[in-house]
C-alpha cells in the first residue's frame, strides 16, 4: 500500500533542512516490519512544495508502527509539525491496472 502526503514549507524552513530531517527518520521507519521503502519528490513550479509516498507491505503494518518508540523520529516529527504545513492525501491499494511501455530494444512486446 501507499501512503502518500504533501509537505509544504513554512518560512524560514528550507526543502534541503526537510529532506536531511526526512532521510534520517526515514532509515529508522524503514526497520519497522512491512516498510518497503519512501520516496520525496519536489513539485514542478513549487519549490518549496514536495510529495513523500511511503509503501508499506499492508496498511496493517503501517497501522502497527509506533514513531514514539524512537526518539529521534519523534524528534523530528514534532519538529516538522512546526516548520512545515502537511497534508494527508491518502492510503492507496498498490495498482489493479498498470500500462507500462514496450521495451522494443529487447525485442520484448
């Protein structure tokens, strides 16, 4: 499953300060059982504006996992509920339908 969130900066708070805090506490989550990895993308024409997508194996597993149980992780949350505007946009199913390109350099159709 996704978790998938919008994060954007308040003043004083940069992208590169998020993404430094973002990475640490994200190395520790990734030892939780059923994390399967994060990713932060910058919004085109919005710097200051990015989307974090977290997949986790079952929304159970993501449901079990406890931030407070580190220190650092809670640290940091805390820190980005106050220097940053974040917003929630869902839990997603992982796809049902997938269009992918053909790979025509290995003859694969």
């Amino acid at each position: 499953m996704k978790f998938i969130f919008e994060v954007r900066m308040k003043p004083g708070y940069t992208v590169e300060q998020y993404a430094a805090a973002w990475i640490e506490a994200s190395e520790i989550i990734q030892r939780t059982p059923g994390a399967q990895g994060t990713y932060l993308h910058r919004k085109i024409g919005e710097p200051d504006t990015l989307l974090a997508i977290a997949t986790w194996e079952s929304k159970a597993h993501r449901d079990a996992k406890d931030d407070r149980r580190d220190a650092t992780v809670k640290a940091i949350l805390e820190k980005h509920a106050r220097t940053c505007e974040i917003t929630v946009i869902g839990e997603y199913e992982e796809p049902e339908w997938v269009v992918l390109p053909k790979d025509d350099s290995a003859g694969i159709r």
